[in-house]
C-alpha cells in the first residue's frame, strides 16, 4: 500500500509554518495515542502514520528533500544527512512526547537534583490592622529541616563520594519497552538522584539534613491584607543529598478592628451622633487608622446613613505609595431615659414641628395613604 503523503496525513499545507505542523500533529498524536486506544489496531497505526510524517516535516532540512523528492528521499538511507532510512521511532516517541505533554508521556528530562528539592513549608502569622497599616518586623520560630553540617548536605560520611546507582548507571532514569514504545521512568532505587551513597554520614544517616527549630526574622510590608500571602524562597526545608531547598510560605491574618472595618484599600467606621447636633450641625474629631485625629463638619439637616468620604486615610497600596480613603457613617442616635425638662422641650418641639421640617416622613405617608386608597 502507497504511503500517503505527509501533509495530507497532518493535514496541512505545504506552505504550513513550523507551529501549524507541530500544533496539527499534536492533535493526531492526542486523538489517536494508544494508551487511549487500547487494542485499536487503527489507531496504532494513524498513530505512527503522523508520528513519522512529523518527524520529517519537523525538520527545515528533512521538510526541504521530502518537498523535492517525496518518499523517494528517504528510501534506503536515501536523502543524505536528512534522510529517513531505518529510523528508530521508540526512542524518537519519546522525544516528541517530553516536548508536547512533559514527563507523563515517557519524558522526563530533569535534574537529577529536582527530586531531592525540600518541602515547602506554611507559617501562619496574625497581626493587628495597624499594624498591617504600618508594616514590621518580627521574628518567627519553626521546625524544619536544616543542611547537616557534618557531611555538608552530601549525606556522605566526610572523605567519601556517592557512586553511580548500579539500576540506572547514573542516569537517573530507567527504560523499558511496551511494544514500540520506550517508556522512561525515574529510578526507584535511587529516586532521580543517579547516585548511590555507600558510605551514609553518621550525623544525618544519609539524608543530607536534620531536624532543627530555626529563627527568622521575616518583614511583613504595609498594607497586607487578611489572607495574604508571602513567599520566602529557599527558607523552606533543605533538599537531601545537596537538593535545592524549598520555600516557606507566610499567610497573613489581619485581626478585626473595634472601629475600623475594611474593604480593600478602604476603611469605613459608624460615628454616632445625637439628634441636635444632626439636626443643627456641629463639627467633631474622629479617629484615623494611622493613630491621628481628622475634623470633620457635621451640615444641619445630616440624615443618619450619610457617608462623609476622608481621602488618603485609609490603607497604604502594597505596591505604590497610595493610600485608600476613609468613609465614615453618621447614625443619629435617638436619646433615652429622658429627664422632666427634655420631655417637655421636645414635646413643645412636636407641637411646632411642621412638614417642612421632614420632608421624607410626609413623602411615606402620602405614598401609604395611596396604598390604602388603591
């Protein structure tokens, strides 16, 4: 049977770009992989089909000879240095998978050191709201694993060296064959590492690392939020067997404030005020995030609800040198336990009292009073 030809089987055109060729066989080889289509002899072989017409247009120089002289080019080593002749796809599939779909299709180029990185560690840290107005500094306690000083994080006793692991030879990675694939894997015997440590370090008994309770001094920036999160790279567990270490992850919690609520850059704060200085105006002093005062004018007439908007008195940007703005909330406050003369006062004032004096009271009535007529 005649094979087809390259670009019909990717479907593409000639004048397709490097992308479009790579992007066409990634969905055939996605579509028609055998792992997910087990015992589908058709599937295999569509599958090896694009695989091999990949290979070929992949390549400038390979694309270049197929174009000028179709399969006739590679047949029998033909083609010079591009040319196909008994090409190996078991390890070629290999390859193709690690770039498209990573470790989890037989790739798995790595460091051999990746394996050994140590863990990641969480600090949970809670501050008040000044102080996460204003930032600071504090120190903080943990356990974690340290590099053993003794064999200097090797895990090998002092004057020796690891050996090469006698499973992978070095390499890190074992292969074996299913088929016409070659699947690659990391070596259980030595977990990635590709060495061997024949002679452990009596400190740390191989490992590289040990236990310890460690101190650091960490800066909390202004303007952290509840639920931040701040990454201290490296101050984590150490690795085993000289791996990198890993990093510590400090979650803030911001404490709720007595007068401050938050939102964001923002703070608001209910201001109680009493029904004569809301209905003749007054000016007053409040409180502001950063231990101040602000004065602010009270207009006769504020209703209760009425925000009045401070700018630049709420929380610093974490990034920037901006600040968010203050709102307070006017709640007039109805008095209570009224002495003799306040009752006669404000009685006296209901009797003088007219509509134009609460033009939102007269307003409910005449809508409720057209409720009930309806």
């Amino acid at each position: 049977m005649a094979k087809r030809d390259y670009y019909e089987v990717l479907g593409v055109n000639k004048s397709a770009s490097a992308d479009q060729i790579k992007s066409a066989y990634r969905k055939l080889a996605v579509k028609f992989h055998p792992d997910k289509n087990k015992g589908d002899k058709g599937a295999e072989e569509k599958f090896k089909e694009a695989s091999e017409a990949y290979h070929v247009l992949s390549n400038s120089e390979r694309k270049q000879n197929y174009d000028n002289f179709g399969h006739a080019a590679f047949e029998n080593g033909g083609g010079g240095r591009g040319g196909f002749g008994n090409f190996d796809f078991s390890n070629h599939f290999s390859d193709i998978f690690e770039d498209f779909f990573g470790e989890g299709f037989g790739g798995g180029r790595r460091s051999r050191r990746s394996n050994n990185r140590g863990s990641d560690l969480r600090y949970d840290l809670s501050i008040s709201l000044e102080e996460a107005f204003s930032g600071k500094k504090q120190d903080i306690k943990f356990s974690t694993s340290e590099k053993c000083d003794t064999c200097s994080g090797s895990g090998s006793k002092p004057g020796h060296q690891a050996g090469a692991c006698s499973m992978c030879g070095g390499h890190g990675q074992v292969r074996s064959s299913q088929g016409f694939f070659t699947v690659q894997q990391t070596c259980p015997q030595c977990a990635g590492a590709g060495e061997e440590i024949t002679h452990p370090c009596s400190s740390c008994n191989g490992q590289g690392k040990k236990q310890a309770s460690k101190r650091l001094s960490v800066t909390i920036p202004k303007g952290v939020d509840d639920g931040t999160r701040i990454r201290l790279s490296g101050k984590g567990e150490a690795g085993s067997r000289g791996g990198s270490s890993g990093d510590l992850y400090l979650f803030i919690n911001v404490h709720s404030h007595e007068l401050f609520k938050r939102s964001d850059e923002n703070l608001f704060f209910e201001c109680p005020v009493s029904i004569a200085d809301a209905a003749l105006g007054t000016s007053i002093e409040i409180p502001t995030i950063d231990g101040g005062k602000a004065k602010i004018k009270i207009p006769a007439g504020t209703q209760s609800g009425k925000q009045f908007r401070l700018r630049g008195k709420g929380m610093p940007y974490m990034r920037g040198s901006d600040f968010g703005d203050l709102y307070v909330q006017i709640t007039t406050e109805v008095p209570i336990s009224l002495n003799k003369e306040q009752k006669e006062l404000l009685e006296k004032f209901r009797e003088i009292e007219n509509e134009k004096s609460n033009p939102s009271i007269k307003k409910f009535f005449q809508k409720a009073k057209s409720f009930w007529k309806n």
